[in-house]
C-alpha cells in the first residue's frame, strides 16, 4: 500500500537546508520551493537536474515555463501535489505514489520531470503496476465495445487519421491527393465513401465466389497438352477483379501521406499479397509459352507452382477485414492477447511432442498400425487433443 501524504514529505521536512545563495527557487503550479543544488545534483540525469547545468537563458526556458533572472525563480505549470513527490525523490532516492493519484496522472509527471519508474520504492512498485495494468486492460475493454468502426485492426486512437491528414500539408496536390485519400479510407467521409466501399466489398466477394465455383467439375478445362486451364468466363471475371484490386491499391499508394508507413500496415499487407499471386501465375505462364513445346518435360513442375499460386487467391477473404469491424475485434483481441495465446500453443505443443512420441512407441510393431511414425502421432496427437480433449 502506498504511504500516506505524511510519509510522502518526510524527506522534505527534516532535510536541512544549506546557504540561501546555495538554494534554488522552485515555483511549481503557484507553490513556491526552496531546495539546495547539491540535492538536485544527485540526479543530474533528471529536469531538474539538467536545469543546473545551463548557461544561458535559452537553455533554461528549454527545460522550465518560465524564468526571473532577479528573483533566480525557475516556474512550472506542472502539478503541485505531485512535485511533493518529486522533491521526496531527491531527498531519499526513491518515489512513492500517493493512493490517491491516478497513476498515469502520476507517470506522465514523473516522466515530465526525467524521473524513471525503476525508481519506484518498493512498497508502491507492485501496487502501481497492477493498478496500471488493470487501468489499461479496462481502457481497451471500453473502447473494443465502442461502436464507432476503426481505421485498424489494432484499434489505435482516431487521433491517427488526423496525423495522417496533418501530412499532407506541403505536399504536392495536397488538396487532392487528401480528397482521395480521404474517401478511400474513410467510409463515413462521403456518399462516394460509400459507394466505392461497397463496390470493393463487391469485388473481393465475387473474386472468392469464382474461385469457389472454379473448383466444381463443371467449370474445370484442360487444354491439349491434359494441362489444367482457367474457365473462359471466370478467366475474365479474375482479370476483372484483379485490375479492380491492383487500381485501388495503386491510387491508395500514391496519394497516401506517408507511402513508407502504407506499405507497413498489416491490411495493405493483405491487398498486396492479395494480388500478387495472379502477377506471379502469369508471369509462369508466359515462360512457360516462350520456352516451347520441346522443353516442355522440364517445365512439368511449373504447372504445379502455377495451382499453387491460384490457390493463394482465399487470402483474399482477408480483404474483407478492412470493411468488417468484426474481423479487426478478431485482431486486436489476439493482438491484446497474445501472452496467453501463446502459452494455449505452448502447452498444447507438449502434450503433443510427449503424447505422440508414446503413440509411437506403442504401435510400431504393429505393421497394420497408421502410426509408423512420429510425423503421423503428431497429427494423431493434434486432433486428439482438438476434438475430443
């Protein structure tokens, strides 16, 4: 439990003070506080510290409020009660938190004043991080349930599109190139919003309709050579989807404020590798062509990367997590969550290393048995523990 205001200025009332020309003028949110230099000067690393060192009046308005050269009174708006604290920290080498302080109040101060956490006295330190834990997870908890649709599968402040549009100031076609971005990213910025987010909506459903519908006996061809070929039709509604795809992701691109940060979002990511596939297939598929009929049997495995490839298109189905807010909950809860996901995976990964090793332990010498190997008892092990616990 962290100590009361009376422990919390102990320091401040038995410490002795030097000579009035060895003092320093505090003036912090109206309360005014004398200290000595040496106090200060154990911790030089710190603002106030920092503050004893400079020369000239610049320096010091870098670091303070405000400054009197007649009175040597340094002023800062900062809180008051807090600096109680602060000053506690100088005197003894540590900082306690006062019960009733909010502690990002109380961290965002301390870090004002170039105090580091790891200077915490040990009968607050546990206290603070658990009631700043708790105080975090209950913050995402609220704004998860916020109605509002975010920009993100992370769920990041709707304070980052007006950094992003703060970009543009300066840049070239600012006007433009903001309108654009604007209605690309924004569903609920206009009509046109609305209408180019369901008609990309549109297309990513159609593309994994066709490519559903492309498995279907029905719609399967093979040319002369038995090779498998594209249906006629989905042939074409492939084209169709994929320069829908490559035109949006391409204008997003340019008119986007910051292309270094574009490319590093995990949902342009997605569109990205949404449609390199098909860039990929086709680029196969032309040497396949030039190399000819007669090399025809080295190029047999160049028929296999292509199904691959076309196969890679159900990342598509990703794409719709840029228009659902459900799917970034999805993401932002395992993002939020990933400590105990990853113990989940940790656990199951030794039950399944232990269980499958003695699967096959026990049915090796069975030459009937589906187990021959440790490879097969992992899956054995893995659907085990999946399905039936």
């Amino acid at each position: 439990m962290p100590p009361n205001n009376g422990t919390m200025v102990y320091g401040q009332i038995l410490h002795s003070r030097g000579r009035e020309e060895d003092q320093v003028n505090l003036n912090v949110g109206g309360m005014l506080h004398k200290v000595d230099k040496s106090t200060l000067m154990r911790f030089p690393q710190t603002r106030l510290g920092r503050l004893l060192c400079c020369h000239t009046e610049e320096a010091i308005l870098e670091l303070c409020d405000d400054y009197s050269a007649a009175d040597q009174e340094y002023y800062f708006d900062r809180n008051p009660g807090i600096f109680r604290c602060v000053l506690n920290f100088y005197h003894t080498g540590h900082i306690h938190v006062m019960e009733e302080l909010c502690v990002f109040s109380f961290n965002q101060e301390i870090e004002y004043w170039g105090i580091q956490e790891l200077y915490l006295a040990s009968c607050c330190s546990n206290w603070y991080q658990e009631r700043k834990a708790y105080i975090e997870d209950r913050d995402w908890d609220v704004r998860s349930d916020d109605p509002q649709p975010s920009l993100d599968s992370s769920f990041e402040e709707l304070s980052v599109l007006e950094k992003d549009l703060e970009k543009f100031k300066g840049a070239w076609c600012a006007d433009i190139r903001r309108y654009v971005w604007l209605t690309l990213e924004d569903p609920g910025y206009s009509l046109s919003s609305k209408v180019i987010t369901a008609a990309s909506l549109s297309v990513v459903l159609t593309s994994i309709v066709a490519m559903c519908v492309h498995s279907m006996p029905e719609f399967q061809r093979v040319d002369a050579s038995d090779r498998p070929v594209e249906d006629p039709v989905l042939a074409i509604l492939e084209v169709v989807c994929i320069i829908c795809f490559s035109a949006e992701f391409a204008v997003r691109l340019v008119v986007a404020p910051s292309p270094r940060k574009f490319l590093a979002n995990p949902l342009n990511m997605i569109d990205f590798a949404s449609i390199l596939p098909f860039y990929i297939t086709l680029a196969f598929e032309t040497i396949d062509k030039e190399r000819g009929e007669e090399e025809s049997e080295n190029l047999e495995n160049v028929g296999k990367v292509v199904q691959v490839l076309r196969l890679m298109r159900i990342f598509r189905i990703l794409k719709l997590a840029r228009h659902s807010v459900g799917l970034r909950a999805l993401g932002a809860t395992v993002r939020h969550s990933y400590e105990e996901v990853g113990l989940l995976i940790l656990f199951l990964s030794v039950g399944i290393s232990i269980f499958s090793v003695l699967i096959y332990s026990a049915e090796k010498e069975d030459a009937d048995s589906d187990l021959g190997t440790i490879p097969v008892g992992w899956w054995w092990a893995t659907i085990t523990m999946t399905t039936v616990g």
